[in-house]
C-alpha cells in the first residue's frame, strides 16, 4: 500500500507494522533502524513516542560529519572553507532562481526575528534558519541538504557562543542579503555572504581560543 505521509505522521507500532505486513517483529525492527539512519523516520521513545515520518535527508551526511568532527579529522576551517566555496554560488543561484514564496518565507523570518532583537538564543536561530532558506529558494536540492548537514555540526561546535551584538549584526547583513535577491542582483549578493561568512568564522575562532584558554 502507497501513502503520502506527511512529516510528522505517527506510524503503527512495531507489532501492528509486523502483523499488517505478515512478517517477524525483527524483520520490521530492522527496517526500522536502517529508515531511522537514512533519515526517513524518527524513533522516540516515552510516553509521546512512537514512529514518526521524517525528512531528514541529510541525516547520513550530518552522522558522518559529527563522527569526523568529533575524531579531529574535520575542523571549523575547513567547514568553513567549504561555505565560501558553496554559499556565493547558492546565494547567486537563489537571486536568479527565488520564487515569490521564497521571498515571503525570507521576508517573515526577517521581521519575526526583528521583534525579538535582543535574545540572542532566538536571533541565533533564525539567523542559521535564513542560510537554509536561501538554499531552499536556489531550486537546488542537493544544497539545500548540504547547508543542513553543514549548519547542523557548526551549531554543535558554536552552542555557547550567544552574543547579542553579534547576532543582530549578522541579522543586518541579512536584511542587505534579501534586498539583493528581491532586486536580483547576484554579484551584490556573493559579496555580502562571503563577507557575512568571513565575519562569523572569524568571531568564532576568537570565541574558541578564549575558551580554550580559560580551560588551560
């Protein structure tokens, strides 16, 4: 049987999924376990848990760049230089490609984000969630799972570095950012988010030697 599931859906349980398909409860467990690592289910356990659809593509990427991040072999440098390299092409394609719906997505992140200026968790959020919406509106879905994965591991290794001035900065070149796309002007747009990037690794780095330093 074919169904279009929605994200979120709450499928059966391990035992009605074996009952209803004629097999064993380890034949649907492992069936279970290899969609939850392709990401397209999501296991949770308790008492709201259950089996859940996904869209988690990205996840098998995300997993192995966590697993390389954590043994050393991938750094902020380099996860950085891969953003320089993908970013100015994402955003030229997004002012070339965008669509209206695109825009207004864009547009109601910038003015929820501005009502709340002064909470740096929450600016923090949407100021990740706006390169992930300019991917979405490149028309490239392979960046677009690309910048997941990519913002995924940089939130892990920068989840302590809040700060408000540096938030609602990064939001203004945001605001800049948009304006090009609404005008299409693709070069405007490379500028400012290779800039945008350059500022935040920058920021970063300083972040992470005082930290190691206080650690000493």
């Amino acid at each position: 049987m074919r169904e279009n599931l929605k994200e979120g859906f709450k499928l059966p349980t391990e035992q009605q999924l074996a009952r209803e398909l004629r097999v064993g409860r380890s034949v649907v467990r492992e069936a279970l376990r290899i969609l939850n690592v392709m990401g397209y289910v999501k296991i949770k356990k308790g008492p709201q848990g259950g089996i859940f659809v996904s869209n988690l593509y990205h996840k098998p990427i995300t997993d192995s760049l966590r697993h390389l991040t954590s043994n050393g072999h991938i750094t902020v440098d380099h996860i950085f230089d891969v953003r320089l390299q993908i970013e100015p092409f994402i955003v030229a394609e997004a002012a070339r490609n965008a669509k209206k719906s695109d825009i207004r997505k864009l547009s109601a992140l910038i003015k929820d984000a501005s009502l709340h200026s002064d909470e740096a968790a929450y600016l923090k959020e949407k100021n990740i969630e706006f390169h992930l919406l300019l991917a979405e509106a490149s028309g490239n879905p392979v960046l677009a799972i690309l910048m997941k994965s990519l913002t995924e591991i940089l939130k892990e290794i920068a989840y302590h570095f809040l700060n408000p001035s540096f938030e609602r900065e990064i939001f203004r070149v945001h605001k800049e950012i948009l304006n090009t796309l609404v005008q299409r002007k693709r070069n405007e747009a490379k500028r400012l988010v290779k800039e945008d990037i350059i500022f935040v690794k920058r920021s970063l780095e300083k972040s992470l030697e005082r930290r190691e330093k206080r650690n000493k």
